[in-house]
C-alpha cells in the first residue's frame, strides 16, 4: 500500500492537522515507511510464538502488605468541622 498526495492531505485533514503544502511529500514518505514496516511485520510467521506482556522475563518485586502506621481516624476525626458515623462531611458541590 502506498500513500498518494491526496491520500496524506486527506489523512491530515481528518486528523485536523496543518500541513503546509511543501512538507506534504515528506510526510507522504514517512507515512509510506511507517506503512511499509507495519506490512514486513505482518509477514513474519509468529505461529507458536506466545505473545508477552513485556519484553523481559521479570518479576516484579512486591513489598510485604504490612501496616506500618498507627490508626489516627479517631483523632483526625476530632478535628475535623462536620462528621458523621465515622465519616467526614463536606459541602454539597454538584446540585
């Protein structure tokens, strides 16, 4: 496939992009590579590859899901101007 004048300026405008009309040509190659690429790569046979998440066999590494911190709700709580059964009240913002 490849990408006439009118192709690009077409795309451009869909893509509600300015072009000045001396750059339309290099963009109408670059376009054309890109597309090319694409086309080289659905040509490579991946039957029995497994498709990744990422590209290295990593693992990430998780820390201990552990409290580290002292419950301060009640005293958080006290400070605060308007609560209710346990939580804080805030003005009504959406009518």
């Amino acid at each position: 496939m490849s990408l006439d004048r009118s192709d690009v300026e077409q795309i451009a405008h869909l893509a509600r992009l300015q072009i000045d009309a001396a750059d339309v040509d290099s963009y109408g190659d670059s376009l054309n590579s890109i597309l090319n690429l694409v086309d080289q790569m659905q040509a490579t046979n991946t039957e029995g590859v497994e498709p990744l998440a990422h590209p290295l066999d990593a693992v990430q590494r998780l820390r201990a899901d552990e409290v580290t911190e002292p419950d301060q709700r009640e005293a958080l709580l006290s400070v605060a101007p308007a609560t209710e059964e346990g939580l804080f009240l805030v003005p009504k913002v959406i009518e």
